[in-house]
C-alpha cells in the first residue's frame, strides 16, 4: 500500500526517541495530530506546554528536511506558524489601530512643525525687537 517502510515500532505505536528515520517522524507526526488537536477536548495549553510541543515539532521537521534535502523551508513556516495570531478578528482590530495611529502620528507631527514655526517667527520678532532696544538704548533715546 504504501513504499514507506514502517519503523521499528511498526505503524500505529509510539516510535523509539532515538528513531529518526521517516516513517518514525511521519507516525510522530500523526500521534501529535490525533492526540494534541483531531481527538483533544482541551482548547487550550499553557505557554511552557506550548514551548515543548513547538520545540518537538521544530525537530521533527528538522529531521524531515534532512531526508527530503530541502534546506529549511519547512523550518521556516514552522518558525512563522510559531509567533503568527491566530484570530483573525484580533489582527484585523490590530491592525486598525495601528492605522489610527498613524493618522494621529500625523497630525501631531503637522501641529509640532506649525509650532516650531510660530516659535520661529516669535522667536525672530523678540530678537528685532531687541536689536531695536538695544540700537535705541546706544544713541539715547530711551
């Protein structure tokens, strides 16, 4: 049925830790699949639970990848599937927030370069009017 041959385990068992031929990371996969999320009631894990399943995964690819000879392209989306949100609702109102940021980032910035031309413009105006002052105060007239 299939051209892979079955691990020292044969198929359906846990394979052997020290087991890293293909048939060995294909069954641990499987295992993962049906016990972690096809037949499991729990919705969630902790974060350090988390961290040991990824890490297990991460090395089972690694292995995988070994074999196929494909470098880490597979490494890599499982680096991505790793840190990317989950809900889609959660990232679209993300991501709308970071738009209304930068609208506000905006203004503010537009306002700040008004100021620091009107603190220009204020600023000139104290200083001709303290070259008057002082011109006057040498010829005498104040």
């Amino acid at each position: 049925m299939c051209s892979i041959k079955p691990h020292s385990q044969k198929w359906g068992n846990d394979p052997k830790p020290w087991d890293k031929t293909l048939s060995a990371n294909i069954e641990r996969i499987r295992l993962i699949r049906n016990e972690d999320y096809g037949h499991s009631s729990q919705r969630s894990i902790s974060d350090e639970d988390f961290e040991k399943k990824y890490q297990y995964i991460k090395n089972i690819v690694q292995e995988l990848e070994k074999y196929l000879g494909s470098f880490t392209k597979y490494q890599d989306e499982v680096n991505e599937l790793k840190t990317c949100p989950m809900d889609p609702t959660q990232s679209e109102k993300n991501i709308k927030e970071l738009l209304d940021l930068r609208k506000k980032i905006k203004v503010i910035s537009e306002d700040v370069e008004k100021m620091k031309d009107t603190s220009v413009l204020s600023n000139k105006g104290t200083t001709v009017s303290r070259v008057n002052d002082t011109k006057s105060n040498l010829i005498g007239l104040n």
